[in-house]
C-alpha cells in the first residue's frame, strides 16, 4: 500500500472537482467568529474616533453605557425622581447625549429636552401625589444647571457666522415650550390642591425660565435686523419664508390629527393657530413683495412661532391627558382655559 499514490491527471482532476465544489458552495465562518470580526472592526473604529481629544469623554461614556446594559439603560428612560435607575437616566443616559452632541447648536437641543424632561417628571410625580418638597427642590436645582450650561452653548452659537437666527430660534422654542407647561403646572395646581404646595415653587422656575428666554430671543431678533444690511435682508426673509411655509405645513396636518387625538375644543384652538400662522406668512409675503425685508422676516419669524406653540401644546396635552387619565374629559379646553391665566405674565 506504501507504493499507491496518485497519478498527476487523477491529482489534477481531484483538484478541479474541489475548485467547483468550493465555488458552488462558498465557506462561511461560524456566527462566534463572524461578530468576533465585526467586533474587532468596531472596537478599532471606536479606538480611532475616541483618539481624538474631544471625544475621549464621549468614548468613556459610552462605554460606561455598554458596561450598564442596552437593557438597563432603556428601562431608565421612564424612570422618575426616587426610582432605582434614576440615576441611570441623568448621571449615564443624559450625559452622553449630551457629550456626543456634535456642536453648541445640538448640545443646547439636547439641554432644551433634558429640561422638559425635569418639568414632565414633576408633572408625573404629582400627578401620583410622589412630588415631595425635597423632590421639588432638587428638581429646581436642576433646572438651574441646565439653564446655565443651555445658555452657554446658545451664546456660542450666536458666535458663528449667521448663528444669530439660530440662537433666538433655540430660545424661542425653549420659551414657547416653558410658556406650555407653566399653563399645564397651573392648571395641575387647580385639580390637584394636594400637590399644589410642592409645585409652586417649579413653576416660578419655569415662568421665569420662560421669560428669560423669550427676552434673550428678542435680543437676537435685535441683532439680526440691525446688523443685515439690505441684502442680506433679503437673503434673511427669503429663507425665513421658506422655514415658515414647511412650518405651516406641519400646523395643517396637525390640524387633522387633533381631530382624533384632542378634545373638540383643543382641536379647534389648532385650527385657529393655522389660521393664525397661514395670515403671518401672507403678511411676510406681502411685506417682501413692498420691498421690505425686515418687515417680513418678522411675519415670517411670527408664523414659525405661532406653529411651533401649536405642536408643543398639543403635546402638552396629550402629555397631561396620559398622566391624568381621570381628568381627560376636562382637559379638552386646556389651550383654551389656561392661555389668559393671570398667574403667568407672558405673552403667547
């Protein structure tokens, strides 16, 4: 048997038959070492991002975030003051979001929804009689940071070229949505004496949050009208025409969906903003076919808000509506019964 082997032509045919066997049926690797390899292409991938100094404390982040658990980390995000994963949600998920936020413009988004965040918590929390005084005030406190570290990144982002529009519309939405929810704590005060005590005190953060915010938005609205000169006015209305058609746009098809989600009442306050936001961009129309620029940035800028107020109230709203489920029948009037409260002294 030592003597068999064989031939050139049987070694060369065996060779050949393997070649097709081999196109045929390609080799796959097995599942561990399939994500072993894609791990290894992340993990350099990450390595080389997190190479760069403005990264570094994202990559810590993130990976402080994957040693918590995807699991551990959604559960969080419905957590409240007092739940096990609280500390979760603020100290891990909200801090990384906000060091991966790229630029001052998305970190001060990210800041704006961290703050609604505060404010929906202690909504919640006294909607189930849980808003202590310690809670209230550690709740305050919080606002305060976030107004601090918001601010900063909304006056670096007045600093960029043309970043001044941007700036007075990150307050103004800041404002429009504080505006909200500073009518949804009053009318919470009404129904629900019992946590009345430990919501003053947010409120008067909120509305004076709100003001602040809306005297820092006409500061800017200042600075653009009186740093453009005629052209760029022109460029200015132009573009702001444009933001104020898609926002009518949106305002129209919330006027269909209130119909079904909202009170009649509420879904008629939102047909009247569309309304309302439909004559702000004819008059911008009309300034800029007179010649005057400035003019109709001003409708323009006026549509944009009054479109952005719509969509923040309904969510208001529906927001009150899911943590007082028992007072949903008498929330339908909410735009229209707390809009005039005498307790909060800002425009809407």
């Amino acid at each position: 048997m030592e003597n068999e082997h064989l031939s050139d032509a049987e070694r060369a045919q065996m060779q050949g038959h393997l070649r097709v066997f081999m196109s045929e049926h390609p080799a796959r690797a097995p599942f561990t070492l399939s994500m072993l390899d894609r791990v290894e292409v992340a993990a350099k991938a990450v390595a080389t991002a997190f190479a760069r100094p403005r990264m570094q404390l994202a990559g810590a982040l993130s990976l402080a975030l994957v040693f918590v658990g995807a699991g551990t980390s959604y559960a969080a995000e419905s957590s409240l003051p007092g739940d096990a994963l609280y500390a979760v949600k603020i100290h891990v998920n909200e801090k990384v979001a906000a060091a991966l936020a790229v630029g001052p413009s998305s970190r001060a988004g990210v800041l704006a929804v961290h703050t609604l965040r505060r404010i929906q918590e202690a909504e919640t929390l006294a909607a189930q009689g849980r808003l202590s005084a310690s809670v209230s005030s550690d709740i305050r406190a919080a606002l305060q940071d976030t107004e601090m570290d918001f601010d900063a990144s909304v006056d670096a982002v007045a600093q960029t070229p043309g970043g001044a529009a941007a700036a007075a519309d990150l307050q103004s939405n800041l404002e429009v949505t504080l505006s909200s929810h500073a009518r949804a704590l009053t009318l919470m005060q009404e129904r629900l004496p019992q946590s009345e005590e430990s919501l003053t005190p947010i409120l008067a953060a909120v509305v004076a949050r709100a003001a602040h915010a809306r005297q820092a938005g006409l500061q800017e609205d200042t600075l653009i009208a009186a740093s453009s000169s005629p052209g760029e006015a022109s460029v200015v209305a132009n573009k702001e025409r444009r933001n104020a058609r898609d926002a009518l746009a949106k305002v129209r098809l919330l006027v269909e969906t209130a119909k079904k989600d909202l009170g009649t009442t509420s879904a008629a306050a939102v047909a009247r903003h569309a309304s309302a936001a439909e004559e702000s961009v004819h008059e911008g129309e009309k300034h800029l076919e007179e010649g005057d620029p400035a003019r109709a940035t001003g409708a323009f800028r006026a549509a944009i808000r009054t479109a952005v107020q719509t969509q923040i109230d309904a969510d208001t709203e529906a927001h009150l509506q899911k943590i007082l489920p028992q007072l949903s029948a008498t929330l339908s009037g909410f735009e229209a019964t707390t809009t005039e409260s005498s307790d909060i002294h800002l425009e809407f």
